[in-house]
C-alpha cells in the first residue's frame, strides 16, 4: 500500500504533535525538577541568612553590654595610671628624701678602721668638724659595692647615714675647706 501525500502529510502533523507533547512533557519535568531544586536551595540559604541575622542580632547586643561595661574599667583604669604616677613620684620623693643624709667617703683602706666601722667613722667625723662625739650619731655605716680582688684596685667607698641633715650638711663644707683630709695618718680622697 502506497501512501498518499495527504496520508504523509497527516502522519507527520501526528508525529509532530506527538513529539510536541512529549518535549514539553520533559521539559516540563525538568523544570519542574530544577525549579523545586532552585526553591529548596533558596529555603536553605534563607535559613542560613535567617541564622546569620539572629547570631549578627545577638553578636550586635553582647558587644553593646561589653561596651557599656568597659566604659568605666577605662576611666578607672585612667585613674589609676593617674595614682600611680603620683605614687611613683612620692617613691621617687621619699627616696630622695631618705638619701640626703648620706655622706660618702672615699679612699680609706679597708682594714684601716680597725673592727668596728661605725666608731671610726663617728671618730672621723667628730675630728673633722671639731665637736664632741655624741654631735655625730649615725643610722648605718657600711662599704659599698663587693671587695675588689688583686692590688692596685681602689677600697671601696664608705656610705655613713647620719642622723642630722645640719651635721651632714657641715661635712662637705669643712672638706672643701681644706687642701688634704687625713685622718691617724691616711690621706682621704675629696
């Protein structure tokens, strides 16, 4: 059986249609698919960005709290960088202060005071300004610094805390007034 043009031409228009429907059909379906996809993906980013919002929320609120409260830590901690500092000064004051007193004598050969520093530097003194012994009182007497080994090494220098600022005060200007200070025949350093 032959077929006819027509026949043809009828048979392609129900391919045809049938093609159509079935295209569109899957088409459809993969749309469907990928839109349902697109859409649960999207469901699933919004959740995220939803989360990211609560805990930036959250996050944005704790900071505020932290910020109110080291608000005073900061002036606090201005104040006491402040007292500190005063503090530091009055130390500074006090040891200033504490030191005045202090007479340092220089080249007396160790050994040459003989048992007990304290008398001969007492004995030292009293001779050099000419006054009694109980004119001169002193707080602590000792040598400075560790003993130097071998020969031709310096003696350690002698650090005398007085009692009075008016008799320490004396001393250097009685020293200043002389060429040489000796003492039981050893020549002291100026």
């Amino acid at each position: 059986m032959a077929l006819t043009k027509e026949d043809l031409l009828a048979s392609l228009c129900i391919f045809k249609a049938e093609l159509r429907e079935e295209l569109t059909g899957n088409f459809k379906a993969t749309l469907d698919k990928f839109q349902a996809d697109l859409n649960g993906k999207i469901s699933s980013l919004q959740a995220d960005v939803n989360s990211v919002g609560a805990r930036t929320l959250d996050l944005e609120a704790q900071m505020q709290d932290l910020q109110q409260k080291v608000a005073p830590v900061d002036s606090d901690i201005a104040s006491i960088k402040a007292q500190l500092h005063l503090t530091t000064l009055k130390c500074e004051d006090l040891d200033n202060r504490a030191r005045r007193d202090n007479v340092r004598v220089h080249g007396l050969e160790e050994g040459s005071e003989g048992p007990d520093l304290e008398a001969f530097v007492v004995r030292l003194f009293s001779t050099l300004l000419g006054e009694e012994q109980s004119e001169v009182q002193v707080e602590r007497v000792h040598r400075v610094g560790n003993r130097a080994a071998g020969e031709g090494r310096r003696p350690r220098d002698i650090l005398v805390k007085l009692s009075s600022f008016k008799v320490k005060e004396r001393i250097p200007l009685r020293v200043r007034r002389q060429d040489t200070v000796s003492f039981h025949g050893t020549i002291l350093h100026r």
